[in-house]
C-alpha cells in the first residue's frame, strides 16, 4: 500500500457517496467554486507493533465548498455518518481495508470569493506485513523406524 493509493482510496470513498461532486487531491484551488471537495493528506506516522507487521496512522483533511452554511454542513455530516456506519474504506486495487480511526469538523466558515467551506480530519489506521525473508523448502525427508525390544 502506498500513500497515493490511500490518498485516492479516500477521494473514491468521497466520490461514491457524492458522484456530482467536483474531487481534487492534495492541492486546494484558488478560486474554489461550490460543489468541490479537495482531499489532502495531513500527516502521518509509522509505529512497529510486532516482529511481523507496522501501522501507519495518517489524518486527511477533507474540505468541502459549497452554496451555505447548511450545505457544507450538510455534506460533511453526510460523510461523517457514512464513515462510522462503515468504519472501513476500501483500499483500491487491493483486498485490503483503511480503519477509520476518528473524524472531527471545524464550524463552517466563508471564504475570500463568497463561498462557504467547512474542513474535515480524517484519522485512519493501516497494518501492513513486513517483507520475509523466503528460504527454500526441504527437498526430501528420511525417515526410519527403529523397534526397541
């Protein structure tokens, strides 16, 4: 698993719960206009937990502009009950699940070109298996059975 695939993970989980709305990753507009979300990765951090595996915890900042007050409310209150209904994202191309940690929002605010914008983090948990190392099987095996009298 990769930053970007995370990162795009997210922007597809946004996606599916709004397909109208216009996404972008990492790099906020300008001039945002309504209707857009920007999905940015915030920080992250690598913790080892066994001999086996890592986690990385990692927050993105989730910024919805929209028409209102209400709107933007709306939206991100939307995103916030579908994360805890399901806990879990989807990691593309992969089998694999982000575990979604926490999600907390600011109080909406109005941005320099009359659009309103309210910010969300998403703090997310990922465990990923360190690479082992590969030894080769045992060809054959002997046995031999001794009877003691």
């Amino acid at each position: 698993m990769t930053l970007v695939n995370e990162l795009g993970s997210v922007e597809a989980f946004v996606k599916a719960l709004f397909p109208s709305v216009v996404t972008v990753k990492q790099t906020v507009p300008l001039q945002p206009v309504a209707g857009t979300f920007v999905i940015r990765f915030q920080n992250g951090s690598t913790e080892s937990e066994t001999a086996h595996h890592f986690r990385n915890s990692r927050d993105y900042q989730l910024v919805y502009f929209g028409t209102s007050a209400a709107d933007v409310l709306a939206k991100m209150d939307a995103v916030s009950s579908a994360l805890y209904q399901t806990l879990l994202i989807p990691i593309s191309g992969s089998l694999r699940y982000i575990r979604v940690d926490q999600f907390s929002m600011s109080a909406p605010f109005k941005t320099d070109n009359d659009v309103h914008a309210i910010i969300g983090v998403l703090s997310t948990e990922v465990r990923q298996a360190r690479t082992q190392q590969v030894y080769d099987k045992i060809a054959q095996v002997y046995t031999r059975y001794i009877t003691i009298p």
